[in-house]
C-alpha cells in the first residue's frame, strides 16, 4: 500500500533543498514543530495580534449600535484582555495554560451570548424572521459574533500545545485518553477541517449580505462568496481524507488567504475613496467599509492551511 501523501513533510522535503541551508533549516524544522505541535508560543503571538483587530472591528460596529445594550462592551473588553493573555502565553507556559486558556473559554462563551442578542435584534426588527432576506441584511451581523471567537479558539488550541523549545518525543497521544490528548502533538486535522468548514460557513454568509448592499458593485465581491463552497466541500472532504486534508484543503485555503488580502487592501482603499479621506479617518473607518472584516475570512484560510499541516487523529 503506498503512503498517503503528507503536505508537511513534502514541504520540509522542499524548504532543505529548495531554500538556502541558514533559511530552509530553519522553515523545515519550524514545520517539523507544526506537525509535532511545538508551536505554542507561535500562536500565542498570533492569538494576540488576531485579537486586536477582532477588537477593533467590533468596537466600531458597536459604536454605531451607540452601545445600546451594556453587553456590547463585552468584546471590546475581552479582545484587549485576550491580547494580553496570548502575549503572556509567549513568555510564560503556565500563563498559556491557565490565563490564555480561561480567557478563551469566556470569550468564546461570550461570542455564543452575542450570536442569541444578534438573532434577537434581527427578530426585534418590524417583520421580524417573516422577512428573512431584509431583516438579515439590514440588521446587526448575524455571525459576527462567532466569528470573533475566531482568536479565541487559536487561544484554546494554543493552550493544549507545547513550546517550541520542547524536546521532540514519543507520541504520548497514542497511549492517552481524551478528547484534547492528540492537541499536544499535532493529532487534530480533523477537528480543524470541521472547524474550518463552520467558520468557513460564517464568514462567506457574511460577505454574502455584506456586498449584497452595494449590490456587488464590484466584480471581485463576489470572490468570496463562490470560494466558500469550495473551502466547504474541501473541508468536509478532508474530515474523511487524508488525501483531501493534505492537498486540497490546503489549496483552497490559501485561495482564501489570497483573498482575504485583496479584500483587505480594496476595503482600505474605500475608507480612503470616501469624502475627506484620510483627513476623517474616525468618520471614513466607522461608515465605510468593514476595514478588518476581509481578514475574517483570510483567518479560514489560515485554518485550512494549518490543518493541512498537521496529523490525524488517532483512531
């Protein structure tokens, strides 16, 4: 029987032969690090960084809610606090395992809480779930809230893994019990296909209404909402496959990334385009174009790709 293909380890493969020796040692063996999961500390950075611009998105799309409801500040806060914890969880495996990992699961609970007061305003709007198209549309983000649990599953994930610095072992996973025992090295690509296909789901449904507004005013909006079946159906192939996991997740994830850059740059251009451009960042940031949201769906990309790199759960 051959060998299924392992995206990992032909890019370790190519990163010793392809790159110069100082560069290539140093992307194989972090790659090496992914597949072992000894990246604790690399996506504590990344939780952290993830965290402030989730923050900021939500921080001024509840600013034009006018902070209606006390609840709206939660995120706001919880995405400075989460920043924190990642940034702690860089330095200290005990703050990783314990700060960044609390923080997380109430963040998390808090993006479930968000996502029932969001279904409720839409319901809340005259017609209410009898005019589903309109309500949607014009009413607050129905899955932005779960989307901005995005950093804090990183955090959770984060807070099951170990350092870089950690020797290269035995696979302990396959002597232990428990849903999180693979997490620890490298064992959960199909967890992350599933995840990749909701928040895959979430983000393209999203982007869907978003540029429905502007009635898809520009050709490239529609990017994303035809790659998200894709990333979908790749996904869901790669819950059964290992083939599918290895090679076509992550192609298609990194279309997502592609894209979620592109989207990123025309939203920044819009705030820029609109009446006193950057002279009225505040003004142009709040009533243009969602600056981080394209990022959202780049992070599903980001999702995809990671679990290409990783290993199967053991049976």
């Amino acid at each position: 029987m051959t060998r299924a293909f392992d995206l990992n380890l032909a890019l370790q493969k190519t990163a010793r032969n392809a790159l110069p020796a100082p560069v290539g040692s140093f992307a194989s063996a972090a790659l090496q690090r992914v597949r072992e999961g000894r990246f604790q500390r690399s996506l504590c950075l990344i939780v952290a960084g993830t965290s402030i611009a989730s923050g900021l998105e939500v921080g001024y799309e509840h600013y034009k809610g006018s902070y209606s409801n006390p609840v709206m500040y939660t995120p706001v806060v919880l995405s400075g606090v989460l920043t924190v914890a990642g940034s702690a969880g860089f330095f200290s495996r005990t703050m990783a395992k314990t700060f960044l990992r609390y923080t997380s699961v109430v963040t998390l609970a808090d993006g479930v809480i968000g996502f029932f007061f969001h279904v409720r305003g839409i319901a809340r709007k005259p017609g209410g779930w009898r005019l589903p198209v309109t309500n949607i549309i014009m009413g607050p983000p129905i899955f932005a809230p779960l989307l901005f649990g995005t950093s804090a599953y990183l955090g959770l994930i984060a807070s099951h893994l170990r350092r870089e610095e950690d020797a290269s072992g035995p696979d302990l996973s396959l002597f232990q019990r428990g849903h999180w025992a693979g997490l620890g090295y490298g064992r959960f690509q199909k967890h992350l296909s599933a995840v990749t296909c909701a928040w895959t789901f979430f983000s393209g449904f999203e982007a869907l209404y978003s540029h429905y507004k502007t009635n898809f005013h520009y050709q490239a909006q529609w990017l994303p909402v035809l790659l998200t079946p894709v990333i979908m159906g790749t996904a869901i192939a790669g819950i059964f496959s290992r083939r599918a996991a290895n090679t076509l997740l992550p192609a298609t994830s990194a279309l997502a990334l592609a894209n979620g850059a592109v989207g990123f740059y025309y939203h920044a251009r819009g705030v820029t385009r609109r009446p006193g451009g950057i002279r009225k960042p505040l003004y142009n940031i709040l009533y243009g174009p969602p600056v981080f949201a394209p990022l959202l769906f780049a992070a599903c990309g980001f999702l995809g790709v990671m679990a290409g790199l990783l290993r199967r759960e053991r049976k």
